[in-house]
C-alpha cells in the first residue's frame, strides 16, 4: 500500500509549506461560527467571510440572529437557538440567511452545543451554500452510480501500484471480487496476463502525467481460463486539486468480439495471398519433383512446420492403384520441408525413399477413402498412426509435434497422394481453416503434378516411338568414320520429326542423309518414319542426290507434310562427296589445317513445296577431312541471330582434331539448353 503523507509534510513537494487543498471541503466551502451562551458570535472562520459577506471585525461580538435572519425568522432562528442550548441536541437544515449586500442565500446548517473547560456553553454552526452541497452530493451519486452500474471497466491503483478500488464491470471481467483485489498488484491479481508490460505501461503514466488512450493486450483471466481475450485499455494519471499524485486509474473495455474478427479477416487476408502465391509457385514446370518441392515450400512456415509430399507408388509407375482393403500403401516420398531443423524431418521419408505404410496407419487411410484428417491435439498413441515405424514415432514425440494434418493429393477424380503437415514450434492446433486451407493447395498443386505425370508419360513414349524410328546405331563403312547424336525436346511432350540416316551403297559408297520433318507430333513422326523408309529405298537406286530429292519431295506433297533434307553421297574411290539440300542449314566441312567453313550450296526448297527441280553439288572428302550434317535445332534459338548462332557453330569446330564423340558431345553441351523446345540431330563424317 502507499505510504500516508503528513500534511503540509516535505513529501508534497516544494510548496510543501503552503496548505493543501482538501478538495471536497475546498469546494464546498464549509464555514464555521461559534457563538456565546447569549447569541453573540465569538468566533468567525475565512470561509463565513466569504460564505455570509462579513469580515470578522464586522462579525465578531454582534447577535447573529440580528446580523444574519431577517427580522420574519428572528423569532424561529432564537427559538431552535434556545433549544439547541438548552438540550444539547444539534439541528440540522436549510435556512435563508441575509448576506450583507442584502441577498439572501440558502445556506445549509449544523448546529451543536459546544463545552468548554470552565463549563460555559457555546454554540457552532457548520454551514456551506446550499445549492453547491446538493450539486456536489448529486455529483457523488452520479459518479457511484456510473461506476457501479458502467459495462467499462475501472481500476484505481495506488502510487505502489496495488489496487484500491474496482468496479462490478471489472470484477466480471477479471473472474476475481472486488475485495481479492484490495491491497494487491496486478501480478497477484492476473498472473496470466503479461504482467510486465502492463506495470510498465502504468508506471509510465504515473511519472510522466501522459495518458495512454485505446492500447490494446491480450491475455487470460480466471474469468475465461482457456480462452485467449482481448482488452482495449486507456490509464490516466489521478491528481488531487493542489496536483498531488494519488494513483492510476485504468480502464477497460472488452473488445475480444472486434480483435476476434479483425483477427479472422487478418488470417482470411493471409490464406487469399497464401493461395495467390501457391498458384504462382506451385507448377511452374512439368516436372513432378519439382512440382511436389513447390507445395512444400508453399506450406512452411505459412501453415506447418513441416510438410511432405508423398505419392502412390502405382501411380508414379501408371499402374491401377491398390484396391482398399487391410494391405499397405506403397509411397514414393517426393518432397520434405521444415521450418527449422527438427526431428521431426528425420522421421519422414527423404525424397526418392519407398516407403510401405500400413492399412491402420493415417495417410494410408487419407489417401485410401480420398478425405482428409485432422488431429488437433496429438497424443502418444496417435504417433503410431501418423510414423511409418516406432522409431519414427519416437523422432515425432521428441520433436514436441503436438497436432497434425493430412489431406489427399486428388486430380481427375483420382488420388495420387497425399500433403501431410505437423506443427511442433508453433503452438496453435489445426483447425478447420487450415483443413480448408491445406486442400485448396493440396488441389491445386495434384492438378500440377498430375498433368508433371502425364506429361513425363507421354513424353517417354514419345521419346521411345521417335528414337525406334531412327538407326540404333549407324553401320561404320570402309574407309569412313561416323558418329551420330538424337536429343529430343526439352520442353514438349510432342515427338519431333529430325532424322539421321547411314545408308551403305555399292562400290563402298555410303550415303549420308539429316533431315527434320516440320511441325511435331505423331504426324511428323510418321511422316519422318516414312521420308526415312523411302529414302533408304531410293538410295539403293544409285541415282544422284538432287534425283533422290525429286522423288522423296513427291513423296512429301501427297502427304500434305513439309520437310528439310540434305542427302550427301561418300566415294571413297574418287574422295569426293556429291550433294544436294532442300531448304535446309549448310552442312559444315572441316578441313584439316583450315579453319571450318559452311559450304555455299544451293539452297533449294523444302521437300513437299512440288516442282522445283534440286541441284547436284560436289567437293573432295580428303582423309581427316570431316564433313557435320545438322538440323536446325542445333543452332537455331528464340533470343539470338542464326548468323550469330552459326558463327559459334564454326567455333566450337575449330581446334584440334578429338574424336568424333567428343565433337558431338562439345557441340550439344556449348549449344543445346535442356528446355530448348525443338529436337536436334547431328551427324559427323570423317574419312579414314
């Protein structure tokens, strides 16, 4: 409790010297008037100066009846004098008094019977205006009264911080009566709340005299033990009317309703930005790695803790899934994330890992009846259901994981897997905005990855039909040496039509053909499939390349298909190479000791353009001498000039003489990126 200061002590400050105001007596200004045994005032206070109009040597010794009651309530005013005197009982009551400018005021009286140490009696009167005591008594009724009867809550604390006065609204409020806060702090009264921040707050308003308006905290009373409040509160500084400090005054209004809802619109925001950004992380590529490493970022830290993603097995393989029953789920486990390391992550499965969870066990039975669970509060046995194994369950348990969430991976009505989330660091449970939340994510990213799958499918299959339409592996001839390369499109699942072709030809000739079918899928792989057959068979006719080219171009028109070819011819007898091209890049010749050139030949038109006839070129093939056959993959690129890209070409083949292998290697590595969107076929001749 705060110490009691003296009056008039050095504690007030350095005016201690002078009175202080007493506050209610000040503003009531109670005058007080002894009067002798006969009537005559004997003495006469500052405040009856002011109060009645007389200065004391005006007033002392005269008859107060006389001086101060008009003459029609003389005979009255001496009458309860009289008896006032006479029985020593006091009166009490309003009187009208004549004050000395000759108003009359309505003064409320005390009058007693007073005993002196010689046994002589004397009257005191105790008077104050009457119509300032009732507006000060209305005051104090009004004041109780809103106090009392006020939904906002008041505190009044003492200069040590301890409480000295509550109202009903604060004890409903806190949870505690009134009384239990007498005489105690905050910490003793709310150990809940964050007491030290409150108690500085306060502290600072009782040094500094600057109210706090409107802050907010949050916290927990024995009003509502399990649920979070929140309290708008204002303090202010209480000071007597001669400025002396008398405490803190606080108060507080409920507005747990308000903070709930901005709380819920705040966390509404959050989930709408969580789910923009989810769907512009999520799926940026058609690869399912990636594309499950992309959910998983998007749910840590925002949702969980850590996040895994895992797939059905038979899905990953195209095989129909498990039909439900008591047999374990086989998953490959594709992506893991964590907030911050924790054991929790050993106990998932690392990415690649296969993993056989059993029917009892929570994401076998997510992912068996395609609904998602949530386990708001988990306890020791529900370890068991969410780890693979005991081990795992005991990496969960000392990570502190405390509430959990899976929700299925589902796209085209199939589930493919399933997003499984725990919390441990942060302390709030799953709920059902986090369920909804979780599988709107979880939808979005299963579309993505199933399209990633379905994508990988079909470009496998594409991959395997176009490189089935190719030489597994060109025969090497007599006197030549050759070296080939097929890569197929980094970013298309659709099968491009470039070819490579070694055709042996008698008299040890050997026929060199590339060409690229324009346009991609089936159609222009069938179409290659069908340019390559014809072409092999009308080299077998030893005719000249522009005759194969004439023939292969109407072969090209009936199938309503265009294409670019160069058909070169090897003889080793005459070392000399006879060629002719349809619309496509110059092939490069190497010549030892030279520097690489393209070769300047007739351009010609692409096969399928019809009637127009091609023509014959030819050059020596020296031993040593290499002859580089392409398509237009190999150089041509969305962001750079094609003499740019050409001039790289000639680079890139400059330099010492290296195996043809590495040749096709170093021109692929320097020229191809993995997401080029076209196909690419390289053929390398070198005579022996």
């Amino acid at each position: 409790m705060s110490t009691a200061v003296p009056f008039g002590s050095a504690a007030d400050g350095p005016d201690s010297g002078a009175p202080q105001r007493s506050g209610l007596l000040d503003l009531l200004g109670v005058a007080a008037v002894v009067l002798d045994a006969e009537g005559r005032i004997a003495l006469w206070s500052p405040q009856a100066e002011s109060l009645f109009g007389y200065t004391a040597q005006e007033a002392l010794g005269q008859f107060a009846g006389r001086l101060l009651v008009h003459e029609q309530h003389l005979d009255l005013v001496v009458k309860l004098f009289t008896e006032v005197m006479g029985t020593g009982q006091s009166w009490a009551g309003a009187f009208p008094v004549r004050r000395k400018d000759g108003s009359t005021r309505l003064v409320e009286f005390r009058n007693m019977r007073l005993l002196d140490d010689r046994g002589d009696f004397y009257a005191l009167g105790i008077a104050t205006d009457e119509a300032t005591l009732r507006q000060a008594e209305r005051d104090v009724a009004l004041s109780t009264r809103l106090v009392s009867q006020s939904p906002i809550g008041l505190a009044v604390l003492d200069t040590d911080l301890r409480y000295l006065a509550v109202n009903p609204a604060l004890e409903r409020m806190n949870g505690v009566p009134a009384e239990e806060h007498l005489g105690r702090s905050v910490r003793e009264v709310l150990p809940f709340l964050e007491v030290a921040e409150i108690e500085a707050a306060l502290r600072q308003v009782l040094q500094t005299g600057r109210p706090l308006v409107d802050e907010y905290t949050v916290g927990r009373t024995p009003a509502d033990p399990d649920h979070d409040h929140a309290w708008s509160v204002s303090y202010y500084r209480l000071e007597d009317p001669g400025g002396r400090v008398l405490g803190v005054a606080g108060l507080l209004v409920d507005v747990t309703d308000r903070h709930r809802a901005a709380t819920e619109a705040a966390r509404a925001r959050r989930r709408l930005a969580l789910l923009a950004d989810g769907s512009a992380r999520i799926g940026t590529t058609l690869e399912v790695e990636r594309t499950a490493r992309e959910l998983a970022d998007v749910a840590v830290p925002e949702v969980a803790d850590v996040a895994a993603v895992d797939i059905l097995d038979s899905v990953l393989e195209d095989r129909p899934p498990t039909a439900p029953g008591a047999r374990p789920a086989l998953f490959r486990a594709l992506a893991v994330k964590a907030a911050y390391p924790n054991a929790a992550v050993d106990a998932a499965d690392p990415p690649g890992h296969l993993a056989s969870y059993g029917a009892d066990r929570l994401v076998t039975q997510c992912v068996r009846t395609g609904r998602p669970i949530l386990i708001r509060h988990v306890e020791e046995r529900d370890l068991a259901r969410i780890a693979r194994d005991p081990e795992a369950a005991a990496l969960l348990a000392r990570a502190g994981v405390h509430t959990y969430l899976t929700t299925p991976l589902i796209a085209r009505g199939g589930v493919l897997g399933a997003l499984g989330l725990t919390r441990a660091r942060n302390p709030l449970p799953f709920d059902e905005d986090d369920l909804t939340l979780a599988g709107e994510l979880a939808d979005r990213a299963a579309v993505c990855i199933d399209n990633a799958r379905l994508y990988q499918s079909l470009r496998d299959a594409a991959v395997t039909l176009q490189r089935s339409l190719l030489p597994d592996r060109p025969p090497q001839q007599r006197g030549l040496e050759i070296a080939t390369r097929y890569q197929p499109a980094g970013t298309t699942i659709e099968v491009g039509g470039d070819w490579f072709d070694v055709i042996p030809l008698v008299g040890e000739k050997t026929a060199l053909v590339v060409g690229d079918v324009m346009g991609s899928g089936i159609n222009a792989a069938t179409t290659m499939g069908r340019l390559r057959t014809a072409t092999s068979t009308l080299a077998d006719l030893d005719i000249p390349p522009a005759d194969v080219l004439r023939h292969i171009d109407k072969i090209t028109s009936g199938l309503n298909q265009y294409a670019t070819c160069a058909y070169a011819v090897y003889d080793p007898h005459h070392a000399r190479c006879h060629i002719a091209v349809a619309g496509h890049l110059p092939p490069v010749l190497v010549r030892a000791g030279r520097p690489p050139e393209l070769l300047d030949l007739p351009t010609g038109v692409p096969l399928g353009v019809g009637g127009i006839a091609f023509e014959d070129t030819s050059f020596g093939l020296r031993p040593g001498d290499q002859l580089v056959l392409y398509t237009d993959g190999l150089v041509e690129t969305r962001h750079h000039a094609i003499d740019e890209r050409l001039a790289l070409l000639l680079h890139l083949l400059d330099g010492p003489d290296r195996p043809l292998e590495d040749t096709c290697d170093r021109l692929l590595d320097a020229l191809r990126d993995p997401d080029d969107h076209d196909d690419v076929a390289v053929l390398i001749a070198r005579p022996r």
